[in-house]
C-alpha cells in the first residue's frame, strides 16, 4: 500500500480482547457518517443454476456422510493469513473443504462446512460463512477485511446456496452453537477426506486436463522469451515472472512455487529462490505448474538448453532420465502397485550409472532392497506423487492406500525421474558436474492403461531441440 496517502479504515468496535493501538487511522466526521448510508442503488439477486461441480461435489459429501454415521463433521475453509503486519497473502481454501463443497478461487474466508447427524441415518449439511455486509453498517465501510468498499462484492447466502446446492447460513449462528465449544483436528477425517480424492471423478480429470493445457501454454511462453530472459542477470526470476503471466492471465495462480533452475541450481531439487542467470550452454531446469479457478493443478517439468540444442553429455543425461520415465509409464497399469512404477525408473537410473562407472557396486546389487541405493544419490526423491486439488495430493492418505496401494482407473500421478550431479561431487566426472535433469509428466489411470495428460510438451531431445527452433523463428 503506498504510503503517499493514508487510506486506512475507520477503526471498528473489536472484539474482547483484540484491541489494538493505531496511529493511522483517523475517526470519519460526522457528515460522512451520516451520508455513507443512502444514495446506492438496489442490487439485484443474482440466483441463477448450480455450477458444473455441484453435482459430484454432492455425491462426495453423500461418500463422506456414509463412512461418519452419527459423528458432527466440521470441514473449514481456512483464515487469510498475515504475510507483513496488516497485509494477507491471496486466501485459498482448504483442499477438503473445496473439494466437498465445488466452491474453488471464489471461496469465502472463514467458511466452515457442517455435517450434523441425523437421528435416522445421514447428516444435514450446512454451510456457514460471513454474508456480504448491508451498507447501513459500519462493515461496509470501515473494516479493509471483509468491507465491499475495500475488497469489492461479496456473495450472498441465498446465491451460494444456489450456486452451490448447499444450505447456508450465516457464520455467526456457528459461533453461537460452538462458543462452549472446542473443535479440533480429526486425524481420522484427515485421513478419510484425503484417501476420497485417490480416485478423481470425470469432472475432476477435465479440470486437471485444462491445467496441464495452460500449462502447456506457458512453457511455450518461456521457450519464447528466452532471449530477454538470457539477456538479464536475473533470468530465472524473468522465467518464474513469464510462467506467473500465464497462470494469473488464464487460471487461478501457480499451484506451487515455480522452479526456474538453471545450471548448477538444476541439481537443487526445490530450488524455488530463481535469483541466478540463464546462460547459454548450460541446462534449465522449469517445474511449474498452473493452478485453475477450481484449485486443481497440472504439476510438469522440462529440461531446456538454454542454446536450443543438447550438447552431447547433456544429451545421454537427458535421454538417460527419458528411458527411465518410459519404463515408469510401460509399468504403470491397472492392478499394478503405485511403488513399482518408481522401481522402474529406478531400475534404469541404476543400470546407466553403473554403466558409466558411478557406482562402487553392480547395477544388481544397487536395486537389492537391503543393501543397495547406491545410484540413489544421484536420484533422491520419488518417481510418481498423486495430483489433484494438491499438487502432492492425498498426502494423508494411509500407505496401504497410496505408496503401496493399488492403481486403478481414475488415478492421476506424476511420473517425474530425473538425475542430479551436484557441481562439488567428486564421484562423477567432471563433464558431469552441474547437471541436473528432470522430465514429468501427469498422467492419468484408464481401464486401458495410463495416458499422458502433458504429451503435448515435447520430451524427447530432438523434440525439444526442434520445439525450441519453431518457437524462436
């Protein structure tokens, strides 16, 4: 907020115990209390059809209701959450609560969605939340949270009820019903609402579907701009900004923190800091995905030349990570275990470092479950992770269900292996030092076998090499 002009509000009556000083905020005067309230138009209800969502966000509930008979289910939306002093970072809602309500971006902060049992069987659901404040109040006005006059519009309950299809009321009978109340996290609702996602219903795979397309759109985005990206001593933050375009322009946000690695910075797995340069020669590392409006997110990466073609060590690196995300798709079929698609992978990665004399032991003898990992230093992390509405989606869920679970039609996974060589390992030679490379697709589980959701990103090097020619034409 600039600091040219104050445009604090007016300090509200706060609750007990909140009460805080302030040497900005200057009372109004008395003609403007007593003009703020007239002189508006009438607005409209606007109460059209339930959204698409509505219907399968109904039937989740229904699954959920089941597995609970009896028990009070209290899911919430979540707070904003101070980033500096007196400003939120963006409000996004709670995974669980989105996905049992179909309500995405446009969520209300402070939500909460109620099950209270039945006396026969089922619950009634209710969802509570803050309604937009009449403009005979001082809310209106005053408060820079949840005023219209600071934040714009807000919903009212009778349109979310028919957006929606739940009934609503208003956050404050909550407060009433709980204020003896103390709610707390239930592990096993956790549990449950997490492993209700494993299996993603049509509406789910066509908005994971539209993610990956616009996703799509900003990698190309970023192939475009590499001249202006590789002329500035930051150019992995003009990535990240490139690719941020994209996801504000034609989605929600990011589902996660852009990686933009490039060189040395690829061998760093998370390397989310994107304040080094972009050089010709070397390799850039992008992992980035968008984030639509129903808060499902497309999660790739790609590995570039910065020149536009592989030199030939990067190039057998490269294609190295390649064969092994193709063996990880060739084991990835209905009735297979979600851990053996990883072991694919990693069955490959092991073969060629052992190949290129990395390894103190055999290919063999590094894959044996006990003893071995020794090719793992190259390759730390998982091959595959569930997506969704999180980008590491169903992280609750038991492991039965998802590392040594089952795969089945409907599942949407990454398969994501890659090859690090840190700059400082004496262990590799030194043409290898400073490379890192990862390649990820998403993928979705159908009754004939998976299909590539991100097949339209080129992943072979000479797909790459000829993407980034007709990009830069």
């Amino acid at each position: 907020m600039s600091e040219s002009a104050d445009t604090s509000p007016e300090t509200l009556a706060p609750e007990p115990g909140t009460e805080q000083p302030s040497n900005r905020r200057q009372p109004f005067p008395a003609g403007f209390l007593a003009t703020i309230s007239e002189g508006w138009a009438e607005r409209p209800e606007t109460v059209g059809a339930p959204r698409e969502q509505a219907g399968f966000a109904a039937r989740r509930r229904a699954a959920l209701s089941a597995m609970f008979p009896g028990s009070r289910l209290l899911i919430p939306a979540g707070e904003l959450k101070t980033r500096s002093n007196d400003t939120e970072y963006p409000f996004r809602a709670h995974s669980a609560f989105a996905h049992l309500t179909g309500w995405g971006a446009d969520a209300e902060p402070g939500a909460v969605l109620v099950f209270e049992p039945r006396e026969s069987d089922g619950h009634d659901v209710m969802l509570y939340f803050r309604e937009r404040a009449d403009r005979t109040t001082a809310e209106f006005y005053g408060d820079a949270t949840v005023g219209e006059f600071w934040i714009g519009p807000r919903p009212s309950l009778a349109a979310v009820a028919a957006d929606l299809g739940i009934a609503t009321a208003h956050i404050d009978a909550l407060r009433r019903t709980d204020a003896d109340r103390t709610v707390e996290e239930d592990p096993e609702l956790t549990r449950v609402v997490s492993e209700l996602r494993l299996v993603k219903d049509e509406y789910e795979i066509a908005q994971l579907s539209l993610a990956v397309e616009v996703t799509a759109s900003g990698f190309d985005d970023i192939v475009r701009e590499l001249p202006r990206i590789t002329s500035h001593p930051r150019g992995e933050r003009v990535v990240e900004g490139v690719f941020h375009l994209r996801a504000r322009s034609d989605g929600n946000g990011e589902g996660y923190d852009t990686i933009a690695a490039s060189g040395p910075h690829a061998c760093y797995l998370h390397w989310t800091r994107n304040d080094g340069a972009v050089l010709p020669g070397d390799l850039i590392l992008v992992d980035a995905g968008v984030e639509v409006d129903s808060l499902y997110t497309a999660d790739i990466t790609r590995t570039l030349p910065v020149s536009g073609r592989f030199t030939d060590v990067q190039r057998r690196v490269y294609e190295t990570v390649r064969e092994a995300a193709d063996a990880a798709f060739a084991a990835a079929r209905p009735g297979v275990l979600f851990r053996e698609v990883h072991a694919a992978a990693m069955a490959v990665i092991a073969k060629r470092v052992a190949e290129w004399g990395l390894l103190p032991v055999t290919a063999e003898e590094a894959l044996d479950a006990d003893r071995g990992g020794q090719h793992r230093r190259y390759m730390v992390h998982g091959t595959s992770h569930h997506l969704g509405i999180d980008v590491h989606d169903c992280a609750q869920a038991r492991r039965e269900m998802y590392y040594d679970g089952v795969l089945e039609p409907g599942m949407v996974f990454t398969i994501e292996p890659g090859l690090y060589f840190q700059a400082d390992d004496m262990t590799v030679p030194e043409e290898l030092r400073g490379i890192g490379v990862r390649i990820e697709d998403d993928v979705l589980m159908t009754a004939d076998g998976p299909v590539n959701l991100s097949a339209a990103i080129p992943r072979t090097a000479d797909e790459v090499e000829e993407w980034m020619a007709r990009l830069s034409a």
